[in-house]
C-alpha cells in the first residue's frame, strides 16, 4: 500500500484558478472522497493525481516517490472515469485485459487475472461480450475491473456512478465499499453528492473554490462543520439556518428571532455571546426535532416551538414538514403519520445540544451546540 501527499498544488487555466495550493494527506489503504459543488476544483485535483492535467505549482508524491512531472503510464495509478471510457470493439474480456497487454504483461498471467477481477465484480459471466451489449451498471463494473486488474498503488474514481439511476447507484456504492476492503488499496473518489460521500469515506475532503473547505471523518464533518458552508452541503435536507440575535431577558442570555419567537442560551457554551446584542444565525437539522405533548416534561438541553405546518412531505417510514419560524420557513423530520395534512398546528421539541451558532459576515460556526 502506498499513501499520497500533496502538498502547494496549483492548477490554472489562464486567469482560472482552479485548485489554489492544496495540502492533502491520503494515508496507505485509506478510502478518501473529494466532494463538493460543481466548479469547486475536486475533478482537476484527481486529474492532476492522475497526470491528465500538469500542475501549476506543487508537489504530488506518491509511496514516498514524486510524481507531480512523472508520465500517466509511469504512475501506477488505475483510473476509473464517469463515462466508462470502454473500447466498443473489444470483449469484455479484452477491454479489462487491456492494460495488462499495453503494459507488454505475459499471456499466460493475463487471464487469470482477469477472471479474478470479473469474480470480484461478478461478471464472469460477461466476458465474451461488447460493451454495447450491457446495461450501465455493468459497464461501470468493467471499467472498474479494468482499473483492478492493474493492481495499481493508488485507485481513482472520478464520478463512476453519476451515469446511472438511483437503485444501481446504492448497489455499485455497496460494491465499491466492499471492493475497498477486499483490496485494500489507497482510493480516492470524487463526486458531487454527499450521500456517496458520507456513505464510502473513511475520510471526507469537502472542497470549496478550489480549496479545502474541511476534511475529517464523514461524521466529524455532520456534527462539527466549521463553516456555514460545510453543515449546507452535508445533510438531506440541508440544515435549516435562521438569522436571530442574542438578548438577556430576566437575566438570562436568550436567542431572538425576527418574528419575536425566543430560544433559551446556555451561556456556558458560549462564552460571552450574551454580554452585549449581536447578530447571528442559528443553524438545527431537520432531524433534531421531535414530536412533543402539550404540558409534557421538557428535557434539559431542549426547548420547544409551535408549527404551523405548511407542506407535508411523507417518505414512507418518515415524513418531512415546512412551517415558518423566525421569517423564514423551517424543515422538520418526524415519524411517520405523525403530521398528515397542511394546516396541523403540533407542537415539537428541539433538541439545542444538536444545533450551532454561526456568524453571518464570514460564515464561521463560533459554537457547536447552545
């Protein structure tokens, strides 16, 4: 196994700046992803990796070994594109043997690693046919067997899975995770969709203009985003965000909302918050409220709010409600029946021990939870 390094790489394209002098670590055997928005620089980043793009400046080292100048064929880097990228007049077979015979591999080892790579990916079966004979998920299972036969030091995926519909996307994500553990090896993923993110990362890098935004645990980054942007991108749906201000009401610090609703501040979490008014934007998921009786206990490190629900959004085990607090219009996730038709007025609890508080000028979360 072998881990990358990146360190000051720059990619421009005449005045585009692309990726601006990122610093990356990607461990032996570590599964990272690279995710952001369109236009953030992840796929120039791995295309740097890969030797299709020359970097503007910086260091790319791979096992130790600089690579930043070396060739594409001098890499050992297999990699897997978005568009499969298969030979139309090959067999199945020959396009997954492919590499091994460009790399002058002798015939007698070719074929059995071939047959390990289509077992791995469970199409064995296929071997004798064209590409145009198969259904996308099973092109993208032989461009990537294309790329696991090589037995490269480091695996590159560059959107794999953004060609096929949503159900063959869950079944190639559960074989990508397990091909990882099978092999191994050193991977890096790009996508766009946070879901893949959260769902193959041992480590996310959430990228933003051309810069690493976070990078951690996928679950680091959910219940610990240093910035606004980073709790918007993960989550479905995103994070609600509510501008508000602080105030002491019967000395004791409270959040105020612009259409008057309150929320208690626990002025031990936020150290001097309350001293003087200050604006700010209170950010709760739509998971961390929950259904609440009337008169009922309210636990410590919760508080509740009235909704008025708007839009009913039912998903089979939950059911996704809009109602408006604070000028603007929230997101709860509920169990579901729970609230079956607009115009429910029900009253919920929020769990405060969840949520963040963020400055609204630069964007940073200046407190974890309140």
């Amino acid at each position: 196994m072998a881990g990358l390094s990146i360190r000051g790489v720059e990619k421009k394209y005449g005045s585009v700046h692309a990726v601006r002098g990122v610093d990356l670590d990607v461990a032996p055997g570590e599964f990272a992803v690279l995710v952001g928005p369109s236009g953030c620089g992840k796929t120039t980043l791995l295309r740097t990796i890969a030797g299709l793009e020359d970097v503007t400046a910086g260091r790319i080292a791979l096992g130790g070994r600089e690579i930043q100048h070396a060739e594409p064929r001098d890499r050992n880097v297999a990699m897997v594109f978005q568009n499969y990228a298969l030979y139309p007049y090959l067999t199945v077979f020959d396009n997954i043997a492919f590499p091994l015979k460009a790399r002058k591999i002798p015939k007698p080892e070719i074929k059995p690693r071939v047959k390990r790579a289509a077992e791995m990916l469970d199409i064995e079966l296929l071997l004798d046919r064209y590409p145009r004979e198969l259904s996308g998920g099973q092109r993208q299972r032989v461009a990537i067997g294309r790329a696991v036969v090589r037995d490269a030091e480091l695996f590159l995926f560059d959107e794999p899975l953004s060609n096929l519909d949503a159900q063959l996307r869950d079944e190639m994500r559960s074989e990508i995770k397990r091909l990882h553990q099978e092999l191994g090896k050193t991977m890096i993923y790009v996508t766009h969709d946070q879901i893949e993110a959260m769902t193959l990362a041992d480590r996310i890098v959430l990228m933003r203009d051309g810069l690493i935004e976070q990078q951690g645990a996928p679950l680091d980054l959910f219940e610990r985003p240093v910035t606004r942007f980073v709790a918007g991108f993960l989550g479905s749906p995103q994070m609600n965000f509510i501008p508000c201000r602080t105030e002491i009401e019967n000395d004791a610090p409270i959040l105020r909302f612009k259409t008057g609703e309150t929320l208690p501040l626990d002025q031990r979490r936020v150290k001097g918050f309350a001293e003087k008014e200050r604006e700010l934007v209170f950010g709760v998921r739509p998971e961390h409220f929950s259904p609440h009786e009337p008169g009922a206990f309210v636990r410590p490190g919760c508080a509740t709010v009235t909704a008025h629900v708007e839009i009913v959004q039912p998903t089979g085990s939950r059911t996704f409600v809009q109602f408006p607090f604070g000028g603007t219009t929230v997101t709860a996730e509920l169990p579901a029946h729970k609230v079956e038709r607009p115009g429910t007025v029900t009253e919920l609890l929020i769990d405060l021990t969840r949520t963040i508080l963020i400055e609204p000028e630069s964007g940073r979360v200046i407190a974890d939870a309140i």
